[in-house]
C-alpha cells in the first residue's frame, strides 16, 4: 500500500494520495465489521505521506460583519445571474463551480432539491442537497429570467456560458469588499451558526 501511495505522493498529487489512502482504510473497516480482517492497516502510514498544502480563502465569519455583507448583497444592483448566485452561496455553501456552473434540469424547485452530478464534485461522486425556502424564492425568481435557457447562471455575453468565478469575486469588490476580507469561495468557510442567526434576523 505505501508504494502504491507513494507513487501517486511524489507525482506531487498529494491530496489525492490522502483521499486514496481514506479509501482503502473503508474498505479495511468494512472487512473488520464482515470478519474478514482483524485490523485496519492504514493506520500504520499515518504520517508517511505528505501533506496537502491548505490554501485559506478570505472569509468573514463575524456574526456583525457577515449581516452587513448580506445586506450589501441583497442591495446589489449589477447582473441578475450574479446577484442570485451571490445571495445562493451564503445559504447553500457550495463550491463557486459547482453552483456557476449548474443547469436547470438539476434543481427540483417542488421538492426543494438540488442533484449536483459525479462530473462537478470534487470528490466525483453526485451530491443531493436540499433547498430551503429562501433558495427556492431565489431561483423561482431567476428563472422568470434565465428559464427558457439550459444556464440558470449565464454570462451576460451568451445563454451559452455560464459567469465565472471572476464575476462572483469581482462583485464583492464592487459591494466594496477586498480581496483579503472576503471571496466567492470563502463562503463555505463561513460558520454556520452565526450565518443561521444573522441570516434569520435579516428576514
């Protein structure tokens, strides 16, 4: 195991031999719950891989700066696509990809459900979340406008491109915020229970 690990390690794809050696301690957990192995032998690599270099993003998680920045958003006055995305981000914490990049037919507004599919995970499996109220407003509202196309989230050039995530980020510098204080994919960095707090308050 460790020189399969390694392989994959020194080919400097590090969080991928992180994620991989995960794996194969699932497997080796379900053999123990089976009887079919006594132990999990991937404890025994534990520190023997590198470590994957984590990159912050800028992020506000004060409950009183966060309740400003979500009063700056919902004041917005730019693009429709971008402004619901904007106010989606801090409600579904997705990926900013995951959400740019999103179709229609993936959003069930009925049964409040959102099916991310395996090609747009990072960890390339699909992911089912659901919609709150609040996001299911949001969207009803976009699609009056970006219905008819297949991009809930197109560019204001063509239905065929979805924005980009220098769109997202470069609203938040409009809104008057720096590229240190806060980012599109900073959001899910944002604690969720000042964000529940300050988000009900403001409704």
């Amino acid at each position: 195991m460790l020189k399969v690990l390694k392989s994959v390690d020194e080919r400097g794809n590090h969080e991928t031999a992180k994620r991989q050696r995960a794996t194969i301690g699932c497997v080796f957990r379900y053999a123990i719950a089976t009887t079919r192995a006594e132990n999990d032998q991937t404890y025994a690599l534990k520190g023997t891989l590198t470590g994957p270099t984590v990159t912050h993003r800028a992020a506000i998680t004060d409950p009183k700066g966060l309740g400003a920045l979500l009063r700056a958003i919902d004041s917005f006055d730019g693009q429709p696509t971008t402004r619901a995305a904007l106010r989606l981000m801090p409600i579904l914490f997705p990926r900013p990809g995951e959400l740019r990049m999103a179709e229609w037919s993936e959003f069930d507004l009925e049964k409040g459900e959102w099916t991310i599919p395996a090609s747009r995970m990072k960890m390339r499996r699909p992911h089912r979340s659901p919609l709150p109220r609040q996001a299911i407003e949001i969207l009803r509202e976009l699609h009056a406008i970006t219905g008819r196309g297949k991009l809930p989230f197109h560019s204001v050039r063509t239905v065929l491109r979805q924005i980009s995530e220098n769109t997202l980020n470069a609203a938040l510098r409009r809104l008057g915020y720096a590229k240190d204080e806060v980012t599109a994919h900073g959001f899910r960095a944002t604690e969720v229970v000042p964000i529940r707090r300050t988000f009900w308050r403001l409704r």
